[in-house]
C-alpha cells in the first residue's frame, strides 16, 4: 500500500545549517539587513503613493551604527515596520518571504517597485555574525511596538516595547570571532561593496562639510564647516535613468563613481534598457584595452535592483565582454545555482545575446557617425571585437560593418571595401584574391616597401589573436587567402610585364644567392636575389606559410 506523507522538517536542524552553509560568505548578512531595511521603505513608499498609509514620510534613509563597547552593530530603518502578528508571521515563520508576499497582493501596482527579497531566508543570515539578534519594531499602522530576540535557537522572546517613530531597527551581538565587523574600515567597506548604489539613502556617522566663506569674510579666515549626515550611496544611479537624460559627461562621471581608481577615461559606452522578455538595466563601458587579456581588474558589476551582487559575469555576459567595464542590472538572472545552469537558462542566453546585439548595433553606430574617430580608437578596441569575431556567429556576422583592415600606411578598410579595392590586382594563380600583411612593419621593412612599391595594399595586423582571425576568415569568405607579406608567394603575383630593373649581373646574382644560403643552411628558408633599381632588398630571404603558421 502506498503512502504519502510530508516530511518534517526540524527547526533544531535547520538554523545550524543556515548558519554554516547557506551564505559560504559571513560578510553578506550586511547587504540582506540593509536590503531588508529598502524593502521596507520602498514598501512604506509604495503604500503611501497608492493611498493605503496616510504617514509623514520625510526623507527616509537608513542608518547603520556600530557601538563598540556594546558589541553591538545596528541597522535602523524607517519604513513600514512590523506589528506583533507580523513578526510572528515574518520573522518566526523561516523562509516565508514577506517580500514575495507583498509583490503577490500589490503585483498590479508594485512591479517596478525594487522590492528585492524573495527567498525568505535572508534575515537569518544576522546569525553567522551574531549570537544574539534583537528586533524592535513599530508598524506604521499604529500598534504598539514590539522587541524580539533571539539567540540563534529555536527560541525566541517577543513582547512590548517603547519606540517613538515607526520602522524597524536590527540590532546584532556580534560573536567573538566575528569582531572584523565592529570595525569601521570594514562595514565602510562592505557598504561600498553591496550598497553603493541601493535605492533608499544609507547613513553611516557624520562627516564634515566645508561651506562657502560668508560674503566680506577676511582672506586668512577659515571656511566655515558643518557636520552632516555621511551617506555612503548614490541612490539614483546613471543606469536607472533614460539615456535622453544623460549626457557623455555624466557617463564618465558614473566611471569614476564606479571605479574610483581608474584615471583613464573610457573610450565610449553602451546603454543597455530593455523591459521585455526580460527585465534588464546597465551601462557597459569600453576601456582602453591592454594587450594582455589576463589582467582584469575593475570588472563588469551585476546587481539586481540596484544590490551588487557579484563582478564575475562569466556565463550571463558573452565571454568576449567580460573584458568590458560597467553594470548589469536584472531581476531575471537566478543567483546562487551554478554556472553551469546559467548557461543553459533561456533567459540568459536571452540576455547575452541582447547584449551581444546591443554592442553590435553601438559600434556599428559609432562607425558610421564618425568614421575617423572610429579609426582612431580601433587599436584599443580591435582585441575585444576580433575575438568577438572568433566566437560569436551573429558578431562575425555583424562586424563586416564595423571591424576594420588597417593598413601600413595607416588606411583603414571594411571587409568589402578591401576586397574591392585590392581583388583586380592581388590575385593568385587559383584566381584567390589575396591579402597581404604584416605584423610588425617595422622589422619587415624591406619586404613592405618592396610590395607597397608594386602598388599591393599590406595590412599590420598585430593582435595576439590575428591568425585564428585570418583563418576564420579564410573559412568564412569566399575565394580569399592571407599571405604574409615576406612570404615566397608574394612574388607570384608579380605581374610579369613590370619587369624590375636588376642592377646586378646574372653571375652576380648567382654568387650571392650561394653565400646567403651556405651562410643560413636552413631547408625552411629560400632566398631570392633580386637587387632592383629601387632602395628595396638586394635580396629576399622567406619562409613558406604554412611553416610560419605552424609555429603560432
Ligand atoms: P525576504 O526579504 O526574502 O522576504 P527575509 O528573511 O530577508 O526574507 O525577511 C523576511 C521578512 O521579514 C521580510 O519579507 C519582511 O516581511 C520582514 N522583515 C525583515 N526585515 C524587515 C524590516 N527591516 N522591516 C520590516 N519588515 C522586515
Ligand atoms: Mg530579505
């Protein structure tokens, strides 16, 4: 006979494996409190607007406030507060989410609210700092306040208290081992982290302001000072904003908010704004890219309702932007499941190939509003579009209108553009249309002035990454081969009726071709003598293709 049941399951048994397992990471009990204080004041915010709370409502901020002798870190809010029902119902009730509860009955109203908690379970987290946490809280309805506490038992103690004001304030003991986060450094620092561009004002001590000097104040008198509430965050963020209300220079000044250590100036930037099928915000920003793809510091920030959540983006951006710089912003990327699941999520590969077609469409338009200005910055941005190019399909596609084919002396060609311009002289005797270039014009100098010379166009192309270009390149067009310009086959394309004046004899030649190749005695080389009228090489030393290309 078959049963069915619902397994029981153990508070007992439940809290020691929040404490230990559910964060790996004790320092984000801070963002939870704080995002817990948000909710409530978005809560209170959206009930005022919609007519269901008549209150005075001020300028709500949060507070946080450390009191060392006590031992105690406090998070003070002035939202919506809880009645004594309510803290038996949200607190005392693990992982049932007042938050989800709140966006179901208000869904009409309320979806662009920012509320942010939905798992229920994120006030727990108080316990891996805290072996004591205290709750006084006041409903804006008008109960009487209520204290709770708990030791991180089952057990709890609920009973009346005295607050003037409603709101909540969350009060932690912090634990002996834990007593990093009576420091200031470091709570600064955390609120740095999780909470510099949250929603609501975010109070943390005071600092001093230096005013203006009154009108007919002395020269060797001070400015006057005051002290003023420190609020850590900017609570209206640039990606929150339409792009029309942004100017260039508030996008660099978001930079410098957003990387305070970075004093180069990004190149350009990309606004990300969709709401539908999926719900996303951000700005990406171009850096100046170094040659070295490894270093990455300063990366692409995700958050989701303005609360960071992490800098590694690695399946929700396509790899080849991780090099980019900026924020992500959606409520629609599951957190906390492995990478792996991501990239098989249908939202985000919706997301990442909106992004990827986003930042398409943004250099295609920057090309074609200002094509010099695009040319000047291709060397600081070629690396991200070339390996763009290399693994992403729908890129390659789009990037015949944008990646450009620079030139040694200094033209930069689209892909068609080149092909136009070199296919009736540059041909192989497979009727190819062949590419020439180079890597380094300097050191290949005599070659490049010896085809320049012939009227062959020769690209310098020198990112690490080229010759997997050229291949896909060689596979994905029709009829093109990239030959390195010291390589034998130039000379096939000569075109014989240009006969070069030699100024050497034909024993000469024959004399020299013998002393150069006794003297480099290498099967992977030939030489050619070739001494022309003009400063070109005298002669030619080469070595075929597909052995250079080997050895990349
Ligand atoms: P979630 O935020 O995911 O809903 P939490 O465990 O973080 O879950 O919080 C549980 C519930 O407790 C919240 O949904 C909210 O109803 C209530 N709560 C927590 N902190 C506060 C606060 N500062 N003010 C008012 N209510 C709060
Ligand atoms: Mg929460």
């Amino acid at each position: 006979m078959s049963q069915k049941g619902t397994i029981n399951v153990a508070v007992e048994n439940i809290f020691p494996l929040i404490k230990k397992f559910l964060y790996s990471d004790h320092e984000i009990f801070l963002r939870e409190l704080v995002s817990n204080a948000t909710d409530a004041t978005l809560k209170l915010q959206h009930l005022a607007r919609i007519g269901e709370a008549s209150v005075e409502l001020g300028d709500q901020k949060i507070e946080i406030k450390i009191d060392k002798e006590a031992k105690t870190l406090h998070i003070i809010d002035q939202g919506l507060g809880m009645s004594e029902d309510e803290v038996q119902k949200y607190i005392n009730e693990v992982a049932f989410s007042g938050a989800e509860e709140f966006l179901e009955k208000y869904k009409d109203t309320a979806k662009d609210s920012g509320i942010i908690g939905h798992f229920g379970l994120g006030f727990y987290s108080a316990f891996m700092v805290a072996d004591q946490v205290e709750i006084i809280t006041k409903s804006f309805r008008g109960d009487g306040a209520v204290h709770w506490t708990c030791d991180g038992s089952p057990n709890y103690t609920l009973e009346p208290a005295t607050k003037e004001d409603f709101g909540t304030e969350i009060i932690l003991h912090i634990s002996d081992d834990e007593t990093e986060f009576l420091e200031e450094s470091r709570i600064t620092e955390l609120l740095n982290k999780y909470n510099k561009f949250m929603p609501v004002p975010i109070k943390f001590g005071m600092r001093t302001e230096t005013l203006e000097k009154p009108e007919g104040a002395a020269e060797e008198d001070a400015a006057p000072t005051e002290e003023v509430d420190n609020i850590i965050n900017n609570p209206s963020p640039a990606w929150t904003k339409q792009p029309s209300e942004l100017e260039e220079a508030d996008y660099k000044g978001f930079y410098r908010e957003l990387y305070p250590t970075q004093f180069e100036e990004p190149l350009f930037n990309i606004h990300l704004n969709v709401d539908y099928p999926f719900n996303l915000t951000g700005i990406l920003y171009f850096p100046k890219m170094t040659q070295d793809l490894n270093v990455q510091k300063d990366r692409i920030q995700l958050y989701q309702n303005q609360v960071y959540v992490t800098d590694n983006v690695e399946g929700i951006v396509p790899e080849f932007l991780t090099m980019l710089r900026g924020v992500i912003d959606s409520p629609d990327i599951p957190l906390n499941v492995s990478r792996s699941y991501l990239q098989a999520d249908g939202a985000v590969k919706k997301i990442s190939s909106y992004i990827t077609r986003k930042v398409a469409d943004k250099l295609k338009s920057l090309f074609n509003d200002d094509r010099k200005g695009f040319e000047e910055k291709w060397n600081d941005i070629k690396i991200v579009i070339e390996y763009g190019m290399l693994s992403e399909e729908k890129f390659f596609d789009k990037a015949d209108k944008f990646a450009l084919y620079p030139t040694v002396d200094g033209s930069y060609y689209l892909w068609d553009e080149l092909v136009e311009k070199i296919k009736d002289a540059q041909t192989d005797k497979d009727g190819k249309t062949v590419i020439l270039y180079t890597s380094n014009k300097e050191t290949q100098h005599s070659y490049v002035a010896a085809a320049t010379e012939r009227g062959y166009e020769v690209l310098l192309l020198d990112s690490p990454i080229i010759s997997h270009l050229m291949q896909k390149l060689e596979g994905s067009k029709e009829n093109v081969s990239f030959v390195r310009v010291d390589a034998d086959h130039v000379d096939n394309l000569i075109k014989k009726d240009e006969e070069q004046i030699s100024k050497l004899s034909d024993e000469e030649k024959e004399s020299l071709q013998k002393v150069i190749t006794d003297t480099i005695k290498d099967a992977e080389y030939t030489v050619q003598v070739e001494a022309m009228s003009s400063d070109a090489a005298p002669f030619i030393i080469t070595q075929p293709e597909f052995m250079r290309r080997m050895k990349e």
